[in-house]
C-alpha cells in the first residue's frame, strides 16, 4: 500500500508549523516514518505495506519546509524538528500504549534520535543511513562538508531552499549523536549503508559509518545493528522488504514483556 493511500492531514502544530502526515490507522502500535533532507514521505512508499498488512498504523510525515508541510523562514536544524515531532506525537495521540516506533531515514534518523533522546514517549528507534554522523570528525570545517553536498551552487545564494539546506546541513556538521546515546533507553535498530565487499570506498564514508555504527553500539543501552550494502539514498526502495522486517522485529523487541 503506497503512502500516498493514507489520508493526508494538515496537522497545524501548536506554536509551530502545519505539518503535512499521511496516515493509515490500524489496530497495531504506530509507526512515525521520517524522511531525509530534500525528501519526503512519499520515500517510504514501497515499505508502508508491509507493516500495514503486519497490522500497525502508520504516519509519514513531511518535515517543516518539506513536501506538502509549511516552510516558516526559521528553524531547520535537527532539535528543532525533532521538538516538531514530539508536538505531532501529542497531537496524534500517540502517547502511553499508543507510544510509536520512530524510524529515520538519513538526517530523518538525526531527527529521531534527537526526539527519543529528549522526549519520553517513544517505544523504539530505527536509523536508516544516518543519525550516527559525525562530519566534523572527517572534515575540517563546515565549507569542506558543504562542498560534499552542493558542490555546484555558490556559498552566499540566496535562493531559501538552499538557505534551509544550509541551515540543516550545518546542524548536522556541528551535531554530536554521542550526548545521545545515553538517555535512549528504549530499543534502537540500526540499519546502516555500505559498499559491497570489493567495490572501493576512496571518500571514506565505509570507514566513517563502521567507525559511527562502532561507537553507537558502545553507547545505545539497547541497540543492535542490521548491516546493508550498496547505496543509502537508494535503500528504502532498493530494500524495502528487509527494511519492513527490520521495523517489524524492532516493533516486536519493543512490545512490554509478559514474563
């Protein structure tokens, strides 16, 4: 079932932005679906059915500035968004047994694990290629890390959708997903993306993410990881299948034990 088949909301945050969500209730524990940068929901498209026909709910929303949702002129940084999603969680009412499983995708995974870092209130996390990155350990300032992910469009532009990149992508650089780590008790599934054995890796980002998932794993109470192989930006489509049984056992491990 595409995500597209869910109902659209308009959520209109309480002190913040409308927030575009597409949702397809079920009887199961939700999950809140979080896109990467320059995306949106519809990403998730190809993974959606699989946990619907498991039973569970689900909302895939549009960040601030993002899709369909409302683009204020301020507040594209990782907290910031995450504080959107708590205000959505509320707003949904998914609190108490109806607590859901986040899950991210790229700076989406950032945003979740800012979330369930400072708010209480979420089951379980899945970070899809990212909420492990640290750029400032491989780059010596921001303009080098910008350079690798707009390398064409001049530093002053004042074209806003490059401003809101910036502004996300600086957050990112200047991030720590370490001061994280500790408050997370909850389970997290880390689903990280990496060359096949045999293709070359001469930026680094291979050794970058193992040395991320590393210290990810030292410091989550409750993580354990599930490793991929060939191009992040693709995973969700590439790998939908997989990606649904991730989220599937995640959700599972997250149920409260009747012991």
């Amino acid at each position: 079932m595409p995500v597209e088949q869910g109902e659209v909301q308009m959520v209109q945050l309480t002190d913040g932005p409308a927030l575009a969500v597409a949702r397809i209730e079920a009887p199961l524990r939700p999950f809140l679906l979080v896109h990467d940068e320059s995306s949106d929901s519809s990403v998730w498209g190809q993974v959606v059915g699989r946990l619907v026909e498991a039973g569970h709910e689900i909302a895939a929303v549009d960040l601030r500035g993002h899709g369909r949702s409302e683009a204020p002129g301020s507040g594209y940084d990782t907290d910031t968004c995450a504080d959107d999603l708590a205000t959505l969680l509320d707003q949904l009412g998914y609190t108490g047994a109806r607590s859901p499983i986040v899950a991210g995708h790229g700076w989406g995974a950032n945003v979740v694990l800012s979330l369930a870092a400072r708010r209480d209130g979420v089951s379980g996390v899945c970070c899809i290629d990212g909420g492990w990155t640290r750029p400032a350990w491989r780059y010596p300032s921001f303009e080098k890390f910008w350079e690798t992910v707009d390398p064409d469009t001049p530093a002053d532009s004042a074209d806003p959708t490059l401003i809101r990149r910036r502004s996300i992508s600086r957050s990112i650089f200047l991030g720590e997903p370490r001061a994280w780590y500790p408050l997370i008790g909850v389970p997290v599934v880390l689903c990280p993306v990496v060359p096949p054995d045999g293709v070359t890796d001469p930026e680094g980002g291979g050794t970058a993410t193992r040395t991320g998932i590393a210290e990810a794993l030292g410091g989550l109470p409750r993580a354990r990881v599930s490793w991929y192989y060939g191009d992040g930006g693709q995973v969700l489509t590439a790998e939908p299948g997989r990606i649904a049984d991730d989220l599937l056992t995640l959700a599972a491990d997250a149920e409260p034990s009747t012991d």
